[in-house]
C-alpha cells in the first residue's frame, strides 16, 4: 500500500472517530453502571429501539455465553424497553431521542461508547435479533474464544450472518416474550450465497440468503450484505465504518486465509423473520431510519403485505454450529 493511500485512510480513521466523539453528545446515560466492569470481562454493545420482547432471551442468551456487561443505546423505545434495561443489574443503558440515521444507523453512538468504555476488551456488537455462533459455543464459554484469539495474536473474528425463518408464513405463529426465537424461525438458506472481496478495505463482502431470493430477486446485488465482524479486541484508535462489515485499521477486516486454508469464523443467527418484525418494518418505513432510502425495509414492508414463505424444499432446519460448519458457513480453522 502506498504512503499516499495509508494517509488516505488515516485520515478516513481520524474522521469518523470525530463524527463518533460528536454524536456521542447525543446520549443521556439512564443507568450508568460501567464501574463494575472487570478487566477480564468481554463486552456486548448494542443499539435498539422498541425490542422490549425480545429482551430478556437475548440477555440470558449472552449471559450464559460468558458476556460480562452489556451497554446498549435506547433510541426513543416506547414499548418499555428502557425501563426493563434499566432495571438489569449488568447493563449500563445510554438513551437518544436522536436521528438512528444521522448517527450512520447506530455506528457513531457504538463508536464513542467503545472507545470510552471498550480499550483493552474483547467487544462484541450484536443487534437485539442477532445470536452469536462460534465453534465449540455449547460446551466452552465465550472467554475460551478470546483466550485462543490472543495466543494465536488474532484481534478480530468474522462471523456470517444467516437469515433464519419459519416454515410457514413469517406472521403465523406470534413470538411470545422470552421464547427462544429458534424454535419458531428454525430453518435457514444452507447455500445460495455469493461473495466478493472489498479492494479498498480488504474485507469480504457475503450476499444472498432467503432475503436476496425473496426480496431482491431481480437486484440480488442490492440485497443486505451478511458478512460481519462483531467480535474484536478493542482499541481506542479502532472504528467501525458501516455497522460491523468493516473497520480501520482495515488489517482487522482480514479475518480470511488468501493462501487457501480456513481461519476460524462463526456466525450469527438472525431472527428477524418474526411475527413481531411486520409493524417494526412499517414504523422504520415510516421514520425514514435507514440507509439505501430505505430500500431494505420498503422491499421488507412491501413483501411482508403479501405474507410471503421464505421456506423452500432445500431449506435446511437448524441444529448445531457443527451442522454449520459442514456446510462451509462457519470453520474451526485449527482450534482445537
């Protein structure tokens, strides 16, 4: 890389750090309980809005993984999601009646709040419907990750995100709180998938799943990217540019072997496909909340209206990472 395109992208670093001390002024702490963090805890740091029956699976979902503090940003809920996150004991809870949109979707709020609170911990960032996969997770505690990250001197680990939905309409079986989502959106996409890799940031770029064929089937290319990196041992110079596909320094985006061999990867189970997701397509429709013009969640809103079934006979049903792993959307690499 020339000297020319490194002080490019120091430059790009310095700037979006900027943007994320500017919109930190947007948040109000509720429950600031971030003296209780330890130094050996890893971190899940979240931005939501209106996810109140979500919320307790997701947390004892990331408890019982080895998560040791959670900070999450509450963006104007008023379903009740503040007052319960307020009242969890291992949460420190910023709120912001602010523009989602204005913040680059939660990235510059997330930003300030992991160079403040993130240097020197593993961090993990996770929406609300978001379910972290990563080998041997049914039998060894999220600390075990890290630990082999750090002796193999790895500072970030990527994870895919798969699109899990039901057999039947999205809407028919309505998701009660607390309920884990997978026994409701147990069936996912085990291929069409296609991938690219970024010139510029070096990271890969995954598209496909049941959104590409069912939302976008004649634009496949403008369908939600699904690579991510959600887990990474923080530094107070590291940012995120669009939610967790990419960060600076763009080393950390190269959690990919180019000589052929398989690095260890996870991913993350995405149980958007509720009975709750058709009113909170047409609320973010209607607040304008997202990139693109809004095109995922009108094509979401859109299609939702017509109940559509992203079941198909080759749906596979989910069962463990290990059923992942075979079908190439996950790998151990060499951890053993």
């Amino acid at each position: 890389m020339s000297a020319t395109s490194t002080y490019r992208l120091m430059l790009k670093r310095h700037g979006y750090q900027l943007r994320a001390w500017r919109r930190g002024r947007d948040l109000t702490p509720v429950t600031n309980r971030t003296q209780a963090i330890r130094p050996q805890d890893v971190l899940a740091f979240t931005t939501l809005r209106n996810e109140r029956v979500r919320l307790p699976y997701f947390l004892d979902y990331y408890r019982a993984q080895g998560i040791g503090h959670f900070l999450m940003v509450d963006n104007a809920s008023d379903d009740g999601s503040r007052d319960y996150l307020a009242e969890q004991p291992d949460v420190s809870l910023w709120t912001t009646p602010a523009s989602y949109r204005g913040a680059r979707f939660g990235v510059d709020w997330l930003n300030r709040l992991q160079h403040r609170y993130g240097h020197g911990h593993w961090t993990l960032v996770v929406d609300a419907d978001e379910f972290f996969v990563y080998p041997y997770c049914d039998t060894r505690p999220i600390q075990a990750l890290t630990g082999w990250l750090e002796t193999c001197g790895m500072r970030s680990f990527s994870a895919m995100l798969i699109d899990m939905y039901p057999r039947g309409p999205v809407d028919a079986e309505p998701y009660s709180e607390g309920q884990n989502p997978f026994e409701i959106a147990s069936w996912f996409d085990n291929g069409n998938y296609f991938i690219s890799r970024n010139p510029e940031f070096h990271n890969l770029w995954i598209q496909g799943g049941p959104r590409a064929r069912v939302f976008f089937p004649d634009k496949p290319g403008a369908a939600p990217s699904l690579n991510k990196i959600p887990l990474v041992k923080w530094r107070r110079d590291y940012v995120y540019l669009q939610s967790t596909h990419m960060l600076l320094p763009r080393a950390l985006n190269v959690t990919y072997d180019d000589q052929g061999g398989e690095m260890t990867s996870g991913a993350l189970l995405h149980a958007k496909f509720l009975s709750t997701l058709a009113r909170k397509a047409a609320g973010d429709v209607q607040r304008k909340a997202y990139s693109g013009q809004g095109r995922e969640n009108r094509a979401n809103d859109t299609q939702l209206r017509n109940r559509p079934v992203l079941w198909t006979r080759w749906s596979e049903k989910y069962i463990n990472w290990r059923q992942l792993e075979i079908l190439g959307l996950m790998s151990k690499g060499n951890w053993a």
